[in-house]
C-alpha cells in the first residue's frame, strides 16, 4: 500500500469571463494570482491559479475561465463546496468586507465547532469560509490586511451518490481518515489533519447527477510529496481496476486522474516543481507563462486572450 495522499492540493473550477474572475479573487477575497497560463488542451482560453504569497499546495484555486460557456448544474457526483480558511478572530472582518463588496451570504452557522460563512462567486460557484484555528501564515502583500488574509483551504465538500465506496476509498487507499460525522456529512483528514488537509464526504443519493460547466468544480487534486509516491499510488489505484490516466506533466506539477465511484474527478498532483518553476518567486503571475510546446505559438495566443488587470497592480 502507498503512503497515501497528505491533503488538498489544488481545486479547479468552471468560471465565466476572466477579468471578472480576476476581480473576485485577487480582489474582493485578496488570494494572491500566482499563475496566468493558458489551458493546454485550449491555448485560447485562461488558466488562472490563485493561492497564498508563495503558491503552497493547499491554498491553489486554479479557473479556466470560458467569457460564453453555458453554466453548469451543482449535484451529485461534484465538488459542490470549496471552503477556505481564516484565522478564528477575523470573522467580524469578513462579514464586513463581504458586504462592503456586495457578496450576499447565508447566516454564519457552526459545524464541527468552527463557525462558516456561505456565498457565491460571480459565476455561483459555492464557497465558504471557515473561521479556525489555522497558524498557516495567509498573503500578506494583496488588498486584505496580512491578519485577516485567506490561509489557504479549509476543507471541500464532495457530494456523492456512493459515499460509503467514496470513503472506503479515500481511508483505505488514499490516506485519510475518518475524523468527524454529522447527519449526512463525514469528515476526513489526512495528513496532520489540520485545515487544509479537509474533506467532506456527503451523501447525494437519490439527488440529480451535476453537469459540468460555469460555476461548476471541474476536478479536485490530492497531493503527493513526489513523482515516486506518485507512481506508487497509480499502480495502487490502477490495481483496484479505476481507469487511471498515465502521468502528465503540468508545468508546476505532474498529474494523474480517476474518476471515484461517486463521480468525482480526482486528480493525485506532485508538489514540486512548485509555481517558481519558470518565474521568480517575487513576481509569480505576472507575466504569461506558457509550456516550452507552446511557445511558438506564443502571438497568437495572445492575440485571442483578453489582458487582464489585477486589483491594486499595473494592467498585465
């Protein structure tokens, strides 16, 4: 058996126009852009990554931002809530920034003895924030205060028709373990079981398949320390007869991806390189970065796409 995964590492969405995406995450929630790349089987179209200062797996929000594509429908067999983390005494901040930009959020409620608040992004993707006890260290240099910043993921919520093979397959194969439970949510951690390394595991059955598109989790990425624990748990999930891709190579990580018995896209990714790989650690999103295969390509390509404006910088 391989040693499993240690947590989240990236969770990839559906968004609608890009400047619009930009807007909302380096903007209103402060995350740092920290990759402005182009999705590799679709040069014509964004692949926006978004984290804490450095670009730590388990702070990546990552969007493929489509100006005109259809939206999608939240249901069984997705990722249907993507939750980050704020230290435990920034909640008054947060409810006060959120309406300051008009984001409308449900009443803050307690689960699991943290308390969550719950909103949409532009595009009706779900998200919460979760106030905790989390000593990550958030983006210090964005438009929210260092003390109030996004630490990175809480936990994500994964909606499934099958949870007992869901579970069994993430305890038993990929390193978590079961840590809490409450009507029809049970809650797993792997790692050291600390924000972060989260996820929720909710029965959907009897409730209508999802369908992908905006506003929609396109997949969710658990990490690995390396290209050979990688390779370990590829020939372990293989073996367990799930129609795992071969190792691709992401630029910023390489990947493998299966679907498990709910219906959820999962995606096992290496944490190096890391988003420094081909851009100083100072600058990261600053400029277009593009596969050595594309890079012929390089005018074109952004001919098609739109130049985008991070809050607070110069037009990029």
């Amino acid at each position: 058996m391989s040693a499993g995964t240690s947590g989240i590492h990236h969770v990839t969405a559906i968004g609608g126009g890009p400047q619009r995406n930009v807007d909302f995450y380096a903007g209103t929630l402060g995350t740092r852009l920290v990759k402005k790349t182009v999705n590799f089987d679709d040069p014509g179209t964004y692949h926006l990554y978004y984290g804490d200062g450095g670009g730590t797996p388990g702070t990546i929000m990552t969007f493929f931002p489509w100006e005109d594509a259809q939206g999608g429908r939240i249901g069984s067999g997705q990722v249907i809530t993507t939750a980050y983390s704020i230290p435990a005494t920034s909640l008054g901040y947060w409810t006060e920034r959120l309406v300051e930009h008009g984001v409308r959020f449900e009443k803050p409620r307690d689960r699991f003895g943290d308390t969550v608040l719950a909103f949409e992004d532009p595009d009706g993707l779900r998200l919460e924030i979760v106030a905790s006890d989390d000593r990550r260290v958030g983006y210090a240099s964005g438009p929210v205060p260092a003390e109030h910043s996004i630490r990175g993921f809480h936990h994500a919520a994964l909606a499934v028709g099958a949870a007992d093979r869901t579970t069994q397959l993430m305890t038993d194969h990929l390193g978590f373990r079961r840590v809490d439970g409450a009507e029809n949510r049970t809650r797993l951690a792997a790692g050291d079981g600390t924000p972060g390394n989260l996820v929720d595991v909710m029965d959907a059955s009897g409730f209508p398949r999802g369908t992908t598109g905006v506003g929609t989790v396109h997949h969710i990425a658990f990490r690995v320390r390396n290209e050979e624990a990688q390779l370990a748990m590829r020939e372990e999930v293989a073996g367990l007869g799930y129609d795992v891709t071969p190792v691709l190579d992401r630029s910023y990580f390489r990947s493998i991806y299966f679907r498990e018995p709910g219906g959820v896209l999962f995606e096992i990714a290496t944490d190096p390189p890391g988003f420094a790989a081909d851009e100083d650690a100072e600058h990261l999103g600053e400029t277009l970065k593009l596969p050595p295969w594309l890079e012929e390509r390089r005018g074109e390509i952004e001919e098609v796409l739109t130049p985008l404006r991070v809050p607070g910088k110069e037009d990029s």
